[in-house]
C-alpha cells in the first residue's frame, strides 16, 4: 500500500530507538531516543496503566494511549515527576461509540523520568489499556505541537489512513500512531517513515500487538500532508496524526 501527499514527508533525520540523547530540547536536530510501550490484553481492568522509561531531561517525550471499555473516558498521563501532559489539540480518538479509544499527550523539556502513567476515569477500570512513549531529542522546549488531526476506519480494514495535516514550521518530526480493536501480527510503515525498533513485542519497540508508532523527521512545511500504515489482520482502526517542533 502506497501513501500519496501534496507535500510528502522529506526524511531529513532520524535515529531509531537506543540511540542515546544527550538532552537538552531546542536544538535543530530532531531524532527519537528511544521508544517504550506496554499493554494488557487479559481483560483484567485497571484504573492506571504504567510504562517504565529512563528518559533525559530537556527531551520532548510523546505519549500514545489506548483502552477499550468506554468511549468518553477523559483518561491523562503524568509520570514519575509529577508532570501533568498536555493532550494534541485533535483530542480522543473513537474507533465506536463504546470504544476502543485513544489520546496523543506531550510534555516538552521534560523533566528526566523513570516511568510514565495513565489514569483512567471509567468506574472499576477498563480493559486492554495500552501506553506507547516516544522520547525525542532536538525539539522545542516550548510551542512544541504544530498541529494534530484524528481519523479512523469502523470497519474492517488492513489499512490506517491519516486525515490531513498541515503545518507552520519546516523542520518538524511527524509522529503517526495508530491502534487496531483487535490483535496484529505485523505492522508496516509507510514510505518516507519508520516504525522504530519495530518488534511488535512490549518495551523497547514502537509496535505491539494493538498499536504502533511510526516518525520522519521533515525539512519544508507540509501543506494538507497525509499517511498510513498497514498491518496483518483485518481490524477497525483509529489514529492520530501530529507534527512537533
């Protein structure tokens, strides 16, 4: 599958997960540090759902987050320093009326962390909670988001198609996360991105069996710019589509 755009994604950096940052957002080299993602499937429901990620300070860190009991849990993130993470301006993400659901949450300059949480709003908890983070190096240390959109597909499908994006600035990373309602075997970035270190596997991957993450690092401001990902099985899916600073 293919992804056309009127001003497609230029790759201009890019480091896969691992690679060290030495911190310090605001410089003009924007690349990912490192990627870390947990999930449950057992149907066991949980009020908050944690992943454990040792990040630098000054870093951009990007969280993307799932669950599938109640399509109008207002769920947040913060982490181990008490940082409070602010959502894309697109919102939450329905794949139906009931769910699953999903959110796209940032904190620029952070603070070093140790882990990263989601605190759901749904009484007794919900189900198949998922946290995706992303840590950048070389971002903005303020007015780091330039722009978001959702988009999805409620019905089966092997492909996530973004909706269009277009932006200010012309040397943003563009971040595409997407989440399927039922479990993949394989996920394919589209042309001009990467899905790092993509193991469909929890920790250090930026793919599991519901959701995936994939990046590319531009050099011209992108007009009406869109993408996609393919995956194995055929599932209804949900995304969100934000470029940063």
């Amino acid at each position: 599958m293919s992804f056309s755009a009127s001003n497609g994604p230029q790759l201009a950096s890019l480091s896969g997960t691992g690679v060290s940052s030495s911190g310090g957002g605001g410089g003009t080299s924007r690349a990912v540090a490192q990627v870390q993602n947990n999930i449950d499937t057992s149907g066991t429901a949980f009020t908050s759902f944690s992943v454990p990620i040792t990040t630098q300070p000054g870093d951009l860190l990007v969280a993307f987050v799932r669950e599938s009991s109640n399509g109008t849990d207002n769920f947040t993130v913060t982490d181990s320093a008490g940082q409070m993470w602010t959502p894309t301006t697109s919102g939450y993400n329905n794949e139906s009326d009931t769910g699953p659901r999903t959110g796209m949450f940032y904190v620029a300059n952070s603070t070093a962390v140790t882990s990263v949480t989601v605190n759901y709003t749904t009484a007794g908890g919900v189900i198949k909670p998922g946290i995706m983070v992303m840590e950048i190096s070389g971002a903005a240390s303020s007015g780091v988001l330039d722009g978001s959109v959702n988009h999805g597909t409620p019905s089966d499908t092997t492909t996530s198609t973004s909706g269009s994006l277009t932006t200010t600035n012309a040397n943003d990373i563009l971040i595409f996360a997407t989440d399927t309602s039922g479990n993949e075997s394989g996920w394919t970035a589209a042309s001009g991105y990467a899905i790092p270190n993509n193991k469909l596997a929890i920790g250090a991957s930026g793919s599991n069996v519901r959701m995936a993450m994939q990046v590319a690092v531009v050099s011209s401001v992108q007009a009406n710019t869109t993408t996609g990902m393919s995956y194995a099985n055929s599932n209804w899916n949900g995304n969100i589509f934000a470029a940063f600073k």
